[in-house]
C-alpha cells in the first residue's frame, strides 16, 4: 500500500502536539512524516498515494529559503514529469476557508490535525484517498456568532471579522435564555463567553443554553466557547456544569486560541445533540428541590407531550420547574430524537390517538395539585367529558371531603374518581406506613361509602409494595406520576401514559357498578322490610346471598376482557327471579310462569317490569342450558350497563312490591 507523505517543519510544535498517533509511529505502514531539509529527496514522492504539505514551512535550500508553497510547486512539476498525479492538500494557519478542487485541497492547519485521522482510516479501510474528509461541512461554517462578554475578542481573530456578530455586553441571572430568544431563528451558529468577571459562572451558563432545546430551538446546538485567560478554577470544575468539559460542541481556550477553538469546535446536529451531549452528562438532584414537587411538574409535563401538540396550557404550572437544569435535561433525556433531523431540534411528539380515549362521563379529581395542571392534562385524557369537579386542597383524610361531595361519592355520582397518593405536603419527607398516607385513608372512605366508585390512584410512588397495598385496598387503576429522579425512556413514558388512557376508559366502562351497587343496597333493604310478608326468612336469605355473589362477580370481571365472570355475574343476579319462581311453584327455568308469579303473588301490572324479567329468563336459559330460543340473543349480558344495571333496575322494581 502507498504511503500518505506529510511536509511538515513543526516549527512551533503544532504538529508534535495535535497529531502525537503520527510521532509515535501509529500509522507508519500508510504515513510518512518529512520534516524538510536542504537534503531533501523529492524523489520519494513518486509512489505517495496523498501528498500533505504545510504551505508556510521554509527550509534553507541553497544557501536560500525556500517557502512550503515553491517547494510543493516544484514537487507537483516533477511529479506531472513523472507521468503521474497524486492528491494534494496543502493547510496553513492563515487559511479560513476550506476549498476543495479534483485531487486538490486547501484548508487551514487545525482543519487538516482535526480531519487527518479520519483521512487515514478511510484509505487503510478502502484503499482510497477521499479528499472530501477534509472538506468543512456547511454545518462546520462559522457565519452567526454572538459574543457574550468582552466583544474586543472580535480583534484577536482573523475569523471573527469577517462573520455576522451580535455582542450582548451583560445580563442577569435570570435573563440569559430570554435575552437570546430573539436570535431563534437567525441561524447562529456560535455562541462565545469571552472573558467575562468571575461572578458570571460560564459553565452554568453553558450548560443553561445547551438544555433549552425547547425554548431556543436550534440555538442550543451551536458551538459554545468560553475564553477565560485565567482558565477555570478549582471550585468550576467541581461544579456539576463542568461535566460540559466532556461533551462535543463546547470548548474552553484562552484569547490567542481563539481561531484554533473555533475551527476545531464542531456544532452539533440532533443526533449528536443527543450521542455527543445529553448521553455524556451526569446531572443530580438539587438538594432544595423536593422529590414530591418536582414529580407533580415533571409527571405534568410528560403526561402533557402524549396528549398535546405543545405546553403552552401548562407552561404557566411548569415554568418554575423548566428553570432547573435537572428538569431540563430529564426532559430531553427520555424524549423520542428518532424523528428529529438537522433541520428540526425538537424531538418529535407521540399523540394518543383520541379513539383510543373514554367518552363522556363526570369526573372527581382529588389532589392538592390539582389546580396546578393536573385537571387540564387529565381532562385531555377524556373526549368530551360531561363534568371535572375538583378538590385541590390539602386533606388529610375521607371526612375532610365536602359533605356534599361526600353524598356524591355515595350515591356513585362520579364515573372514575382521580385520587392522589399523597395529600399533605408534610407526606413528601415523612417516611410512615402506608395506611397512614392520606390518600389511603381517601382510598378506603370511598369504597367503604360504595365499593362501586371507580378509583384512580395518582401517585409518584414506584415501590411495588405500595402499588400492590393501593390495589388491595380497592383501586382500579394507578397513573405513575413520573420523576426526573428516575430514569424513564420515552417508550415507558409513552407506555405510562397509554395505560392511563387505557384505565380511565376501563373504568368508565365499569361506572355502572357504583350505581348498581346503590340499587342492590335498596333491594337488600325492601328484602328486609318484606312489609307484606311473603317471603319467609329462608327465602329473604337467599336472595341477599345471590346478590352478593352476583355483584363480587361482577366487580371483578373487566368488560368483554372477562365474559365468563360478567356472564356468571349476570346469572347469580337472575337467579333472585328463579328463586321466587321456585319458592312460590312456578318454575325456575320457564319464562311464561313468569307472567303469572309477578302478576298474581305480587300484584304487578307493569307489563315493562314483567317483559324485562321474561327476556332475561330467556337469555339466562339459552345461555346455561343453550336453549334455542327464537329471537332471544344474549349478547346483552356482556354489557355492564346495558345489561347488568338494566338486570338490577328490573329487580329492584320487583322489590318495591315486597
């Protein structure tokens, strides 16, 4: 294989110091580095693949000095002598732009150190000398900058003054990120601190830049530059922002460097955003920001991007939070970038889809944060909801509920009841038993009040126990409140929130069984009372029996996801009208004796009562017994609503003549 030969005098020790892989010999099968002299043999060039000169060495040839660019002239004439043409690239560090012919390149020296790596193992893997590697891509241009300090910086470069270049003199702590919000969209590719007092904290400002993705679009990508002649103290670097020092795109350099740290400074595109940048760091909690509060703005935000184009109908809850460099960085952590490109920064969103959504319904949220976001973000889980009550208050537990609210509980007013975990403020840093949170003592009240209610637990707690104790005690369902302090892929997040989509409509589904437990509490009662006395205590004894199997059946079956259990559920509850039908000899299983027993033992005349019974008996016999009966279809039986209450409305009319 032909060797790539690089002329180079190292005059000041450029070449010693960026290319050590070369002086050590790293590549020594595929380059040779000359270092000139009156001797030299140009002859050695005949069989080079590549020829990479520095145009400005001088080398004393003749008792005269002889400049890199005469000597490469005299090189390529002997070489066309020769008969043959071999690539060329000649660098210097007076060179600003990067101009690339056929077999020809010019470019400047920190240029042809930052891309002679990727020169060489592109030809020792193809056997090609691609000279387009040392071209600088047009996202590597230097044309936008903004200087952040000292603009006097502009003197010292030979780059700078001929850029577009916007001087922002000082700022607040506060006011970085909305001073350079007017620069959005002026396609700025650099960004310099240059030079400013140590009570700006440049890293920190950095690092404040580089993670307001979402506010500065793609101004957060630049290349970032701190000049600092004093360099960086003991106390920065043990900052958490100096975790910048290890990430692509940013550099720190002194004023006279300030050319070589632009052009060896790379700006990022998306997926090195993502690789080069947010992969590297390392960012942890902030002592004096709670656990439970930054999880109520974070689990906000999250559960918002799934079901929303944008934040502005939060951003007034979620300002604080998108202030803090954990926030930020979490947030862009476990975002989708497969969607993003060059030309758009922002990750894409995933919006569930709003089929999959519950419909309609009335609502209860019960949550101290519940005016903070939480109704906005949870009502956009619901298309068209009826009603949103809210209870946005620290409670401590059932009792402290509205008494009227109270009286909805019971009465199964609510579809699905939202409920958090943690009440009280105080819960975030006290460490006690589960059934003493206040959220398990709400939890408990509720279904106490009536088992029917379908509860949804908002919680930011992920310990199993937990989840399974809030499960056990009665909760439908659970929505995780997510936390930056937690690492969640966008797939889990995505996930998490489906699943809360999911639960609500389940639950909604099922929001006939707070009201079918009240009808049930009603036939109990009429059962009791027997005014008439009829019923003989055997027979009032039976019926409660198969109304409590029927309803714990029911309660736990999910829809047409468990037909078995609402079919058997559905049976039990039929069988309070087989039980009457024997009791008082009319049969169990025949529906024309049906007429007869309601009409003559109980004095009923309505014929809706009496044609509901007989079309029930009729779909409980071709169901068990598989009777074929014409025009009966039992299907109904699978669906809570409209068969299950529809069974308890029936009955419960029956029982008002006992």
């Amino acid at each position: 294989m032909k060797k790539i030969y690089i002329i180079d005098d190292d005059q000041y020790g450029e070449m010693t110091t960026h290319c050590p892989y070369i002086v050590d010999g790293k590549y020594s099968s595929v380059v040779e580095w000359i270092r000139p002299d009156n001797s030299f043999d140009k002859s050695v060039l005949e069989n080079a693949s590549c020829i990479c000169i520095h145009s400005s060495l001088r080398i004393l040839s003749d008792n005269k000095y002889v400049s890199g660019d005469n000597l490469l002239q005299d090189i390529i004439c002997d070489i066309c002598e020769m008969g043959g043409r071999i690539p060329v690239v000649k660098y210097s560090k007076g060179t600003t732009e990067t101009d690339i012919d056929d077999g020809y390149v010019e470019c400047s020296k920190d240029i042809f150190y930052n891309k002679l790596p990727v020169l060489i193992t592109n030809y020792m893997e193809k056997d090609v000398i691609d000279l387009a590697l040392i071209e600088e891509t047009e996202k590597n241009r230097i044309k936008n900058v903004i200087v952040i300090g000292d603009g006097s910086i502009i003197n010292s470069s030979a780059i700078l003054p001929s850029t577009n270049i916007s001087v922002i003199e000082s700022f607040g702590s506060e006011e970085l990120v909305h001073k350079l919000t007017p620069f959005e969209d002026k396609d700025i590719d650099t960004i310099i601190f240059s030079l400013l007092s140590p009570e700006y904290n440049c890293l920190d400002y950095a690092m404040t830049i580089r993670l307001s993705v979402e506010e500065l679009g793609k101004l957060a990508i630049a290349r970032i530059i701190v000049v600092n002649n004093n360099g960086l103290s003991i106390e920065e670097r043990k900052e958490q922002s100096a975790t910048l020092l290890m990430t692509d795109g940013f550099a720190v350099g002194k004023m006279d460097e300030i050319d070589s740290l632009l052009r060896s400074t790379k700006r990022l595109d998306s997926m090195s955003y993502k690789e080069g940048f947010l992969d590297a760091l390392s960012i942890s909690p902030m002592p004096q920001y709670g656990h439970h509060s930054l999880a109520n703005e974070w689990g906000l935000m999250v559960l918002n991007r799934f079901l929303c184009e944008n934040d502005e109908n939060i951003r007034q809850y979620i300002e604080g939070a998108k202030n803090n460099q954990l926030f930020k960085y979490a947030s862009l952590s476990c975002m989708d970038w497969s969607g993003s490109s060059d030309g758009s920064i922002i990750p894409k969103r995933e919006i569930i889809k709003q089929s999959l959504k519950a419909k309609g319904g009335r609502y209860l949220i019960i949550d101290d944060k519940a005016d903070d976001g939480w109704k906005e973000v949870i009502s956009r889980c619901i298309n068209k909801l009826d009603s949103m009550d809210v209870i946005s208050k620290e409670i401590a537990g059932y009792e402290d509920i509205p008494t009227a609210c109270r009286e909805h509980i019971k009465e199964g007013y609510y579809d699905v009841i939202f409920l958090d975990f943690r009440l009280l403020s105080s819960e975030e840093i006290e460490n006690k038993e589960i059934d003493l949170f206040s959220g398990m003592k709400v939890l408990k009240g509720i279904k106490t009040s009536n088992p029917g209610n379908q509860v949804i637990m908002l919680t930011a707690t992920n310990k199993s126990w937990n989840l399974k104790a809030l499960i056990d005690n009665g909760a439908d369902g659970y929505y995780l409140k997510e936390s930056p302090f937690y690492s969640f892929s966008n797939e889990v997040s995505l996930y998490n929130a489906l699943n809360l989509v999911e639960c609500i409509r389940k639950c909604r589904q099922k929001g006939y069984l707070s009201e079918s437990f009240m009808r049930i509490q009603t036939i109990k009662a009429n059962i009791s009372n027997n005014s008439n006395g009829i019923l003989t205590e055997e027979t009032r004894n039976s019926l409660k029996v198969q109304l409590d199997i029927s309803y714990n059946l029911i309660s736990k079956a999910n829809g047409v996801d468990n037909k078995n259990c609402t079919a058997f559920a559905f049976v039990a509850l039929e069988m309070f009208i087989a039980i009457l039908c024997d009791k008082f000899g009319r049969g169990t299983t025949n529906p024309d004796k049906l007429r007869d027993l309601l009409g003559t033992i109980f004095g009923i005349s309505d014929s809706t009562v009496i044609d509901e019974g007989i079309e029930m008996i009729r779909a409980r016999n071709e169901y068990v017994h598989q009777y074929n009966v014409d025009g009966t279809s039992y299907e109904y039986i699978y669906s809570g609503k409209n068969g299950y209450l529809r069974l308890v409305k029936c009955i419960e009319s029956i029982s008002n003549y006992f």
